[in-house]
C-alpha cells in the first residue's frame, strides 16, 4: 500500500491492515481478510502451499484464492485510482483483515465499534468468480451437553452413560436437517454434527459427559431464537435433559488483542433494487460490455458483521472460484486478478453516481 502511494497506511491494535485512499466525505471501504486456513495434508498438494507456482495463467497456493488474491487485486486497484486520477468526494479504505476464518465477521466489529470507521457501503471481495453477490446464509456455533453417572465398565449398569444418551440426540438432529427451510435465493437452512466428544475417569469407566458440536447454517426466514428452539423441542433433548450452549469465541488476535463475541452470524441480504447492487452491476457493464451474473456465496464472508449485525449494505465482487477454497488445489486465474483490480478502481466512481 505504501508503495502504491496510498493516503495512509495504517495497522490497528487488532491488526487489521487499514489503506485509505482520499479524504471525502462518502466512505466506502473493501474487505479482503489476510488470514488462511492450514494446508491439510500436505501429500495432497502437487506445488508447495506456501511459495505457489504459476502455469499456463493460474496460480496455484495456500490464499491464492481465499483470499491473498483479492487483496492483491483491492490494493493495485487503489494504486489504479491513484495514477488514473479518479478520486472524488470519497474515501475509500482498503482493508485486510484478520481472524476471519476463525471467526468471521469479528474484524469488522471490532473497526466499526473500536476503530470508529463506519462506511456506508462495503465490497467483500472474497471470491464470486466475478460475479455480483448480495448475501449469504448465517450461522451459529452451538453446543449440546448431557450429563451422565460414571462407574466402573465392568458394571456398566450401575452408571448412566453421557454418550448413550447422546445417541438420540444425534439421530434427531440428522432428522431436522431434513425438515429445515428456506427462501428461494439463499436456500434452507442446514444443521449438522461436526464433532462429538465424552469424558469418563478412564478408558475403563462409562462415560460421566458428552458434548456435540453443531454447525448450524441459517436461512433467510431463521433467527438465532427460532434455531435454538427447534432443538429445544426435540424428544430426545428433552429426555435427556440437554443443556443447549451457543459458543463464544475470545482467541486473541496475532496482536494479542482478544475481543470476546458469541458465534452467531445473522444472515444478510440486500435487496435486487438496491442501488449499491445496480452500482456493481453497472461498473462491470461498463468495463467488460456483458451482464454479470448476480449470485450468492454458500459459505460466510465478513458480511455477517457488516451488514448482519450493523446493517451497512454489502454486496460481493471478487476473482477466483470459491470451489477451490480450502482445497490442495487452490488457485486464481491470473486474468481475474487483472479484472477485478479494473473494477474496484472504477467502483468508487459509478457508485457516486448512482
């Protein structure tokens, strides 16, 4: 950024990276998270994950596409805005943000409430294949807990096993994926066991406790009251007499700074008539003569804290497919980066005049 000549170039005590481009009084600002998941098994990829390799166009590595690719095509956007001339009565802040795959959304909370940076429009520029997105489902991180009697396991009978009584829980939340809805443009709701764990005093004993982990993800029509109480009235929840947790989440940043928040992430949608999505769909017009395909992300993006919890309109523009996210074979097209460093240096422009 600061070789790009950005206005200033700042790192919060998050460390959350801050480019500002302009001193209007219009804020807008792009968001693109600096973070990655872990390489997995490293059998499975054929170019090391952390140095990459280009060929025939792609490049191939560990953020190519999720998301070092966006980042590298918001800053060379802002350095286009820069030599072009095409400032005005905005500022535009370019962000790189931290922690989101973790605990997305926690980055903008913490530069809305902390950092006082309050946009009125957002570009999240994970990736959309350089489509226009306009939301996504929610989600929530929730725990179930039953509680047993240990004994020795020789005498199993004289017990009660937390698991055993787990078992019909886990069978019944399997079931209510299946009854889960939706509306027509994000999809139904899902919900799925992703860990299940139990303690006991030994490998000897029955089980004194066991906990499953929910990844619940939340339609349009579901509110985090709504998706408590579907498992709460399950039979075998209240047979078991289940305690029901959402967790929270207080790791702290690469900074050391910890800022607590409980995992739910609210569903956000802008509306087709918006004029933030007719000003997506017009810089894209302009720059490549063709209609972008107007979509959504099946995953979570930084959104749920913009627009989900603080209502600043979002939409999605970003290179790369987000099919290769989190894979060995993750990549980004040379040409997309090229692309959508264009858009987001015309978007500022367009949205000002729509």
């Amino acid at each position: 950024m600061e070789r790009c000549a950005f206005d200033d170039v700042t790192i919060d005590p998050m460390g959350n990276i801050l480019g500002r481009i302009g001193h209007g009084n219009r804020i807008i600002a792009f968001d693109a998270h600096v973070d990655t998941v872990d390489v997995g098994n490293a059998g499975n990829w054929t170019v090391d994950p952390f140095r990459g390799a280009e060929k025939e166009g792609i490049i191939y590595g560990r953020g190519a596409c999720d998301m070092k690719g966006a980042l590298a095509s918001i800053v060379h956007g802002g350095k286009l805005i820069k030599q072009l001339g095409l400032d005005g009565d905005y500022t535009l802040y370019v962000v790189g943000s931290v922690q989101e795959e973790d605990c997305d959304g926690l980055c903008w909370q913490y530069i809305i409430n902390e950092d006082k940076i309050h946009p009125e429009a957002v570009v999240i520029t994970e990736p959309t294949n350089l489509g226009i997105y306009r939301g996504h489902r929610g989600r929530m991180e929730i725990e179930i807990r039953t509680k047993g009697v240990s004994c020795h396991g020789s005498a199993p009978e004289r017990g009660i096993n937390a698991v055993y009584r787990m078992a019909p829980i886990v069978l019944d939340i399997e079931l209510l994926n299946e009854r889960l809805t939706g509306e027509s443009f994000l999809g139904k709701g899902t919900v799925t066991v992703s860990e299940i764990r139990s303690t006991s005093p030994s490998l000897c004993a029955v089980a004194d406790s066991s906990a499953i982990h929910l990844d619940r993800r939340l339609a349009a029509t579901d509110t985090l009251d709504s998706a408590l109480l579907e498992i709460q009235e399950l039979p075998s929840v209240k047979a078991a007499g289940a305690e029901i947790v959402v967790l929270n989440y207080d790791t702290p940043s690469w900074r050391g700074l910890s800022y607590p928040t409980q995992k739910y992430y609210p569903t956000w949608l802008l509306p087709e008539t918006h004029p933030l999505l007719a000003a997506g769909v017009g810089t894209f017009e302009r720059l490549f003569d063709a209609k972008p395909k107007v979509g959504r992300w099946v995953f979570s993006t930084n959104g749920v804290a913009v627009m989900g919890m603080h209502g600043i309109p979002c939409i999605g523009f970003g290179p790369g497919d987000e099919v290769y996210a989190h894979m060995a074979t993750e990549q980004i097209p040379v040409d997309h980066l090229v692309k959508a460093s264009a858009w987001y240096a015309a978007f500022p422009g367009v949205y000002l005049s729509v």
